[in-house]
C-alpha cells in the first residue's frame, strides 16, 4: 500500500495539498486560527514554521528507516475520524478544512504522511540507549522537589442535595434531614451504612468514599472543614452549592517526600521519553 513514491509525493512547498495542510496546522499550533485569519506577520510566521516541519518531514521520509514503515488505511481513517469529531458533524468538519484548501482526499494524504513520520521517529527513539537503575536514582535524589505529596485527608461524606422541586429536598427539609442523620452517628450509628442508605451522592455506593483528597479538589465550603477535622472526627453540616453535607475524616496524611518506590516507574518513563528524544534529534542531524 505504501512504497517510496507514496513518501515523497507532493512535497514542493508552497502548492501543494501536504504543504495546505502543513500551513493549516502551523496556524492552529502557533495562533489557534486558519491561515485566512491571520496578520501578514502571523501568516509569515506560520508559513516558515510550516516550511521547516515540512523539510524536516522530508528528510525523515526519505531515510531507509521511513521505507520500512506501512500506515493502515484503517489508522489514517482513525486520524480523520479524531479531527472530524472535534466538529458538530460531517458537513461542518468539510467546510471547515476545504475552506483552508484541504479537501478530505488530500486530508488523507497529509495525515498519511504525518503518520509515517511519527512512526519513524518513534522507530528511531525506540533504538535509543536503556536508562539504567542508576540512573532512576539519581534523577529521584537530585530533585526532591518533585517527588513531593501534598497535605491529604482520607474522607467520606453524606450528601443530601437542596432542590425545591421536590419536598423533601427543599433547603429547610434537607437541612433537618443531615441533622438528623449527624443526631444518628453522634449515638453510634456507622457512617459508611448511613451514606450507602441516605446520601444523594453516587459516592453511597462506596459508604460516601472520596478517597485521598487534596486541598482545592472539593468545593471550598467542604474543603476548609475538612481540613480542619482531625482523624477520625466527623463534622457538623457544611452547606455548599448542591446541598448539605457531613464529612468524615479517616484519616490525615501530611505533606512530605513521595517514596522512591512509588515513583520508580514514572521516573524511567520520563528519563526513557528523553533519551528517546535526544536520540531522534540525533538522528535527524545525522541525516544531513
């Protein structure tokens, strides 16, 4: 399906259809606009970013590497499909790009193209040196300040929401009714049955669970109790925008350092993504 003359079809700038497409996303990358949208100095701009992706494309294309790469015609359609989505439907997502010159024909061929290109490179980086153990440990002892977690707090919480369409979640209603429920585990009653069997938050179906929470990541109101309890204490109704709320808090973890073992993985990806980069660059200098 794909031979050498595939790779190297289209490729003057300036006219072409790869070299329309190349302008059009040289201007959404650099300014979020088509081509037409643009000043005579963003369209400059755009145009010497579109050039030099596009000779860089070229010598990636034409090395021995590209010639053994074969795109799908089932991965291009997946490409088209992705950018097509971003569209209400079929008949926007044409006018769309035939309004900047690229028809869904040359579409195709540009995201064949692009597609190549991406599979060498990562062909190429694949090549690239194995990041070694040592390696992993020193990147995790030179910044610590990377690896580490902010203040959290275990937490579970009963919701009753405030709606006046129904009577029994009227605001004066709702608020009796976590009242009630706070009179109920005060005298003993388990906080996890209690939200499983009243709480209005999808989280009943785990006892009220929210998990390890951050500061900011729950709506103000909530998170400056929260914080506030200490393990093992339940509050007293926090109101927020979407009704009434008890919180519990499990448990209190602090702030501190991120264990090198729970970040080993990641940290080899990272450094792995970066070898792999430096030698795809590399390669490209290597090509001339």
């Amino acid at each position: 399906m794909n031979t050498a003359r595939d790779a190297t079809q289209n490729t003057t700038p300036g006219g072409t259809s790869d070299m329309a497409y190349a302008l059009l996303r040289a201007a959404l990358n650099l300014y979020g606009r088509g081509p037409a949208d643009l000043s005579a100095d963003e369209s400059a701009q755009v145009r010497r970013q579109a050039e030099r992706e596009y000779r860089i494309e070229q010598r990636v294309l034409s090395s021995p590497e590209a010639a053994r790469v074969v795109v799908r015609d089932n991965e291009v359609e997946a490409a088209v499909r992705e950018i097509a989505a971003r569209y209400p439907d079929q008949e926007s997502f044409l006018s769309a790009t035939g309004a900047h010159g690229v028809s869904l024909r040359s579409l195709k061929a540009a995201l064949r193209r692009q597609l190549r290109v991406e599979a060498t490179l990562e062909r190429v980086g694949s090549r690239a040196p194995k990041v070694s153990d040592a390696d992993v440990q020193l990147y995790y002892q030179l910044h610590p300040e990377r690896f580490t977690r902010p203040p959290l707090r275990s937490a579970r919480h009963i919701l009753i929401t405030v709606n006046p369409d129904f009577p029994e979640n009227t605001r004066e209603r709702a608020l009796e009714r976590i009242e009630t429920l706070l009179r109920m585990i005060d005298g003993g009653e388990d906080f996890e049955a209690l939200a499983r069997q009243h709480s209005e938050c999808p989280t009943a179906l785990e006892g009220g669970r929210l998990g390890e929470v951050p500061k900011g990541k729950l709506y103000p109101e909530i998170d400056g109790v929260l914080f506030e309890l200490a393990e093992g204490e339940v509050s007293g109704p926090v109101e927020s925008p979407i009704g009434f709320h008890i919180l519990y808090c499990e448990k209190v973890h602090e702030a501190g350092a991120v264990a090198f073992d729970a970040v080993r993985s990641q940290v080899r990806e990272r450094l792995q993504a970066q070898m792999a980069v430096r030698h795809q660059r590399e390669w490209l200098k290597a090509l001339g």
